[in-house]
C-alpha cells in the first residue's frame, strides 16, 4: 500500500491541474509556507495559480501506515520551469475513503 502512495504522492507534485485536485479529499487542509493554512477550496485556487513542478526527488522517507490511514514524511527537491530549486520538508496524510486514496492532509516546510 505504502508503495503505491508513494507513487500518488509524486503524481500529485507532478501531474495537471485536474488529476492533483482529484486526489484532496473534501476535508482537505494544507499549509503552504506563504500560502498559509488552505481548506481544499484554497488548495485548488492555488494550484491554478502557480505553474506545476517538472522534477521532484524525493528522500529520507518514513511511513506510518494503518488500514485507513497513510502518512508520507520526506525532504523534497522541486523544480518549476526557469526557477532556482525548492527544498522542503513535507507530510503528506492519505485516507481511505469509499476504497480510494485521498489526501486529508499536507505540510510542507520550506528549507
């Protein structure tokens, strides 16, 4: 299970518009350095607002996994089009609902 979240959560960080907001759950809440703490509306507006990544390594993992509940700890190296590189460190807490991930919460802390 871990190793497919893994997977999601990369896609999230990479992926379109659409396929990232289909992963927030509905109780969504981020917080995003600047940004502040975003509800899953908020979350949504800014990711239509800011240009998707294009590279992202991910590394010093660590999971706490439970039947319904994930969380996904990692230092992140991201880039967007043109900009110097983005460190973080982040969490990610992933839920199960109606037999789908979705993502209930998500911390990113700016190096």
């Amino acid at each position: 299970m871990a190793d497919e979240l893994w997977r999601e959560e990369r896609e999230f960080w990479l992926s379109g518009l659409a396929e990232a907001a289909r992963k927030l759950d509905g109780a969504c809440l981020m917080v995003l350095g600047p940004a502040g703490v975003l509800d899953r509306a908020g979350v949504v507006a800014a990711l239509q607002s800011a240009p998707r990544w294009q590279e992202l390594t991910v590394s010093d993992r660590s999971t706490i996994e439970t039947d319904e509940v994930v969380v996904l700890a990692y230092r992140a190296v991201a880039r967007r089009p043109a900009a110097d590189a983005y460190r973080a460190l982040c969490t990610t807490t992933w839920i199960r609902r109606h037999g789908d991930w979705r993502i209930l919460q998500h911390q990113r802390t700016t190096l």
